[in-house]
C-alpha cells in the first residue's frame, strides 16, 4: 500500500479493477446477442426497410450469413470500452456507497441500504460516463444529420432505466448472495466461514443470472422506450417525439407485447452475461485481496 493510501481506499480501487475484468470478458463473449435484441427493439414492424426476424436463432443466422462475423460484432470495440469502463466505474462507486452507510455498522447492509447503495452508483455512473457514450463515426454522422441533442435522445428513460435496473439488480444480488451464505454457514462444520471460502463460480453463476432476470423483467419496457427513441430517422423524420409518445403508439398498434420485443435475445444474452461478470469479478476480486494479503 503507497503511503497516504487508506485500506478503505485500496479496496474500492480493487472494485474497480475487478469489475472492468468482468466488463471485458461480458462485452468480448455476449456481444453478438446484444446485436440481435437492438435489432428486434427498433423494429416496430411498420418500417419497411428494416430486416425481419423470426426469432433470435433466425436472426443469429440471418445476420451471421448476409454480413458474417463482423455484422455479428458490429459497435464491438465501443461496446467492451464502454463496458470496461463503466463496469469498473460502477463497482467503485457502489462498493463506496456501501461502505458510507456501513460505516460504524458491523451487522449487514438491510435490503433498503443495497437498494439506496446501487441506485446511488447508478446515478453517479450515467453522470460520469454519459459523454463517453457517442463514439467517432457515429457522432460526427448523428450531429452532422440530426443536431447535437440526437446524441442524447432517450436519456430520460435511458437515466431511469440505468438506475433502476442496477438497484433491483444488486439488491437482489447482495440478498440471494446472503441468503445463500447464511445456509451454507449452517450445513458446514465451521460456522461463520468467510464467505470467499463458501461460494464458488457455480454459486457466483447462479446468483448473478437470478438477480438479472428479475431486474429485467422489471425494466425491460424503459429498454424498448430508449431504443425507439435512439432510431434514426426514415427519410430525415423522427418517427418518436419523446417517451410519452413512444408508450402511447405503442401501446395502441403492439399492445403489452410491443413492450417485451426482443426480450428473448436479452434474456439469453444478460443472464449469462451477468452470470460471467459475477464470476470474473468475485475471483479477480480474491485474486487482488489474496495478493495483497501477501504483500
């Protein structure tokens, strides 16, 4: 540890490390699912030059046999900076949240604490990375066609669904994750075990898909929203003016289901993405711990 360095900031920073690991390995293994659920999201099923999919091992193949491996990967390299970045953002800032309002605490966080905690990393995290989201091309072409406040079309129910989404995420998390260490602790011979030493990647696989499921399921209808809103518009007309009218058109011409568009391929694509986060995170986060127990 450098001189000045509390321990309270070193682990924080090993948050940090840990989690732009995890957004990596997400981002390089699940990014041609990601491809797939923007491409069913955009699609309302009135514009016709947009392609159609069946289903999301229809559009798999579609696009991997009209436009090969790199249609599959298109937006990769913004999408794993993006990812490396935030995801080590956001596990800074919540691990430092959480630390505030444990302080002077020694029982566990209540559900409300890991609630108030991740929506608080949230918020701080779209804050900090919001001018990293417009990336070369995109934003000269975006301005150039539409105007500088195209970039930030749907940041609205872009804010409430990033907030959101990671609050019920966590919050979920950090329970299952304790409940989980709570019935381990009980059928083992030693009680009170660290929980390092109790849970695995299997553990970790587990609960990091069951927290995402949920907070999807939750939130998907604001994802669809921010999509709609971010399209591009056919013939230099805006199809959507703001979230409002999104929820509105939809509702009348798709219904509750236009809501849940694309949210197979999300499933698919998020809850084993979240499931690899979990694991590269909490093993590179006792690799840093163990290494710097042995400083």
């Amino acid at each position: 540890m450098s001189p000045g360095t509390t321990k309270s900031q070193q682990w924080q920073w090993e948050n940090a490390v840990a989690g732009s690991a995890a957004g990596f390995a997400t981002v390089a293994v699940m990014h041609p699912l990601d491809v797939v659920r923007t491409r069913f999201q955009v699609n309302d099923g009135r514009v016709s030059h947009l392609p159609s999919y069946r289903n999301t091992a229809h559009a798999v193949f579609t696009i991997a046999r009209s436009e090969g491996l790199r249609g599959l990967y298109a937006g990769f390299l913004p999408g794993v900076l993006g990812s490396t970045i935030s995801w080590g953002l956001y596990f800074f800032f919540y691990d430092k949240a959480k630390q505030r309002y444990a302080l002077n605490r020694e029982e566990k966080l209540s559900p409300g604490l890991h609630l108030v905690s991740a929506a608080e990393a949230g918020g701080l995290w779209w804050s900090r990375t919001l001018a990293l989201a417009p990336i070369a091309d995109a934003v000269r072409t975006i301005m150039k066609e539409e105007g500088f406040s195209a970039l930030y079309r749907g940041i609205v129910p872009g804010l409430f669904l990033q907030v959101s989404h990671g609050a019920i995420q966590f919050t979920a998390y950090e329970e299952l994750r304790n409940v989980l260490v709570d019935l381990k602790n009980k059928r083992s011979k030693i009680h009170h075990q660290n929980p390092d030493k109790l849970l695995n990647s299997v553990d970790y696989a587990v609960l990091g898909a069951t927290s995402k499921i949920a907070a999807i399921l939750i939130t998907y209808p604001f994802q669809v929203i921010r999509a709609r809103l971010q399209q591009r518009p056919s013939g230099g007309v805006q199809r959507y003016t703001d979230s409002w009218h999104v929820l509105r058109e939809t509702a009348r011409f798709e219904g509750v289901r236009g809501f849940y568009k694309g949210i197979t391929a999300n499933l698919l694509k998020n809850a084993p993405a979240s499931s690899i986060t979990f694991i590269v995170y909490e093993n590179v986060l006792k690799l840093l711990k163990l290494t710097r127990k042995n400083d």
